[in-house]
C-alpha cells in the first residue's frame, strides 16, 4: 500500500502522522511524504529568492516528517514540488498511483474554510483515491 501524506510543517499536519504510521503498520506500507512550496507571483512576475526560501522550508518539512515516520519503523520517501499545494498533491497522486491520501484539516493557509482548510477541500474534491482528514484539536 502507498499512502500520501502532504504536510506543511503545521500542527495539524503533525498530528496525521500517527494515523499515516498505523496505516502504514497494519497494511505493510510506504509513505510518501510530500511538502509543496507555493509558487509566488503577481502580475506574471516571479519571485525566486522567495521560492527558494519557501522550498528550503519544504525540505526541511518533508525531511523532518519522513524522519519520524522511518523512526517509527515505517518506509518513507521525501518529495518536495514548487506549485499550488492542492493541484500538486492531486498530481503526486494521480501519478504515484497511491491507495490512500492522510493529511491534516487546516495547514498555514490563514482565513481557512469553516469546516476544513482550502487545500483539503480541493483535494476532497479532485483525488483520485480515498482521503482521509485528521483534524487538529484546539486547546482552550
């Protein structure tokens, strides 16, 4: 079994590697663990000192989560992309060919939907495969 976990280095993010390493555990899977590093751009100008920092944060995103899912016994693999989270996590996907995708409700994404975040919502809609979204309980 191949399980997508996309993470963002949030809270909520964190809190769905526990439901990615038991899946992983019970089924005897991999995880693929992808960070996505918004592209930034106004009016068709390019920003690439900020994409480069952006991607640094992706990797080190990616490199933390994989490290404590292999640190949990399970295979993970790293993979950072530059784009539009939703439409890359869709993509990774679609051409992984994975069975399942684990991520968490709301990541950095600032004025979020009322009941899940912008991002999970799009990926709801477009995945080729069952999501499953762990939410993120807030502490009073």
């Amino acid at each position: 079994m191949k399980i997508l976990y996309p993470t963002d280095g949030s809270k909520t993010a964190k809190a769905a590697i526990e439901f990615v390493v038991d899946i992983a555990k019970a089924q005897g899977g991999k995880v693929i663990v992808l960070s996505v590093a918004e592209k930034v751009g106004y009016l068709g100008v390019e920003y690439k000192e900020v994409e480069e920092s952006l991607l640094k944060f992706a990797r080190d995103f990616a490199h933390q989560a994989a490290e404590e899912i292999k640190s949990k016994g399970v295979e993970a693999e790293e993979r950072v992309e530059l784009g539009r989270p939703a439409d890359i996590i869709v993509e990774i996907a679609r051409k992984e060919g994975v069975d399942a995708i684990v991520m968490g409700t709301h990541g950095w994404t600032g004025l979020a939907r009322a009941i899940i975040g912008s991002v999970a919502d799009r990926v709801i809609r477009h995945a080729p495969c069952p999501v499953i979204l762990v939410p993120t309980k807030i502490e009073d």
